[in-house]
C-alpha cells in the first residue's frame, strides 16, 4: 500500500513539470520557426496616432538567440540608426552625432523608435525560453485555427520587462498568433495581433503584426513583413560594435 501511495504521489508531482515542459517546447518551436538558425528581413513599420502617422524601413539580421541587428534605411531623419544585441548587452549607434550607445536594461520598457513596441520586443533582450516558467491554460481558436494558451511568467531573478505573458499559438503550423502583454501588477499593457499568413522564406509564417496599447486610444503600430530569408551563412563578427558603423 505504501508503494501505491508513492507512486501515486510520484506521479503527480511530475504532472505540473511535464505540462511546463511541453508548453516551454511549443513556444520553443514557434520562436525557432521565426528566426532559424539565422534570418535577414526586409520590414515596413507603421506607426498610426490619432491625428497623424508615419512609415519606416528596416532591415534585420538574426543568429540563433543571443547575436541580432537592425538597421533604419527610412525616414531620411533616421537613416543608418543601428540596434546592436550581443546576448545580454544592447547597442545603438546614432549616425547623426556619431555616437554609439550602450543601452542600460531600464531602456528596454521603452518605446522603440516612437513606436508602440518596446525595445525589448525589437531587440529581444529578454528570451521567452530562458527567463519564463511556462504553463498551459487552454485550447482557444485565433482566427479560424486551433491554438494553445500558454502563460509566460518571468522566473524569480529574471530581468525582464514584462509581469505576465500571454501567447496564443496555432497547435498545427506553431505560429504566434496573438500575444498580450502584462506588467508586473497585472495590467495588461500591449496587445499583439498576427495575421495575413503566408510563405514567408519557404516558411508559413504572419506577414503583419499589429501592436496596440490597451489604454491609448486610436494607437497602434503595424509591422509588416516584405521579405524574410532563413539560414544564410552570418559571421558572429557581423555582429559586433565595430561593424555596428558600417552596416548597409
């Protein structure tokens, strides 16, 4: 009867890991499906207000988790404006007075570029993987497809910007398909929608995301996919503070 008892209880106490693992490994699968071992993209970002809006041009390059940079082709205002990321250190070199910066963690919660994204979500300081205990909430359907709901908490000695995060990820194609952001007293902050899915790099994948504040009105920001090549060979020297000048 004892050995019953234990196994039972043995049995149990793995339940909660097991489903934390599958839900870290779903999320995995998604964040590995959008950037491959490395990735470049063209990108349009629209940034709409009320009374006015404005477009930029981007383009980004992507090795693995720790090494990602961004550069501004339009407006002409900001023109060669850099983002640099080396694991857990942030870079932006400004070409208008010359300067590179290295962006302290506090930096991070803010607006990237007066969009309604954050640094931290363009930049991606903070890894999903690594500095979050997943969880399963439930089965949910996003436009049409069957998803998971997967809660995003950060661990105890984490940097992270958010409190909470919540994504909703297709079960079939692991696409992130809509992801609501908290901060730490629970006040959910942004909202993200993903959507017009297409091949993107031999890969199914949403073309346009859409950012929009909870508590700012008649804002939103539009970040919108033009092209997106997957796996092509990128030196770690790429990325580096003494290329961050030079990139075109």
């Amino acid at each position: 009867m004892k050995k019953i008892f234990f196994l039972l209880f043995f049995h149990l106490s793995i339940i909660p890991f097991a489903f934390s693992q599958e839900a870290r490994d779903i999320v995995k699968k998604a964040d590995e499906k959008a950037k491959g071992k490395t990735s470049v993209a063209s990108i349009t970002i629209q940034t709409i207000r009320p009374s006015w809006s404005r477009e930029m041009s981007v383009k980004a390059w992507t090795k693995g988790n720790d090494l990602s940079l961004i550069l501004v082709l339009a407006p002409a205002k900001e023109k060669g404006v850099v983002f640099l990321k080396r694991k857990k250190e942030v870079w932006n070199w400004i070409p208008s007075i010359e300067r590179n910066i290295k962006m302290p963690p506090s930096m991070m919660s803010q607006s990237w570029m007066g969009t309604d994204f954050t640094n931290d979500d363009l930049v991606k300081e903070a890894s999903i993987l690594e500095d979050y205990n997943h969880s399963f909430l439930k089965e949910v359907v996003i436009d049409g497809r069957s998803c998971y709901k997967i809660q995003l908490l950060p661990k105890p000695k984490s940097a992270v910007v958010w409190g909470k995060v919540i994504m909703d990820i297709d079960k079939k194609d692991f696409m992130m398909l809509h992801v609501e952001y908290f901060d730490e007293d629970g006040a959910l902050i942004n909202t993200m929608h993903c959507t017009d899915i297409k091949l993107l790099g031999g890969r199914l994948l949403p073309a346009r995301m859409e950012m929009v504040p909870a508590n700012k009105k008649g804002n939103k920001t539009v970040l919108l996919y033009n092209s997106l090549i997957f796996d092509t060979p990128l030196d770690d020297s790429f990325f580096t503070t003494q290329n961050i000048t030079k990139v075109k």
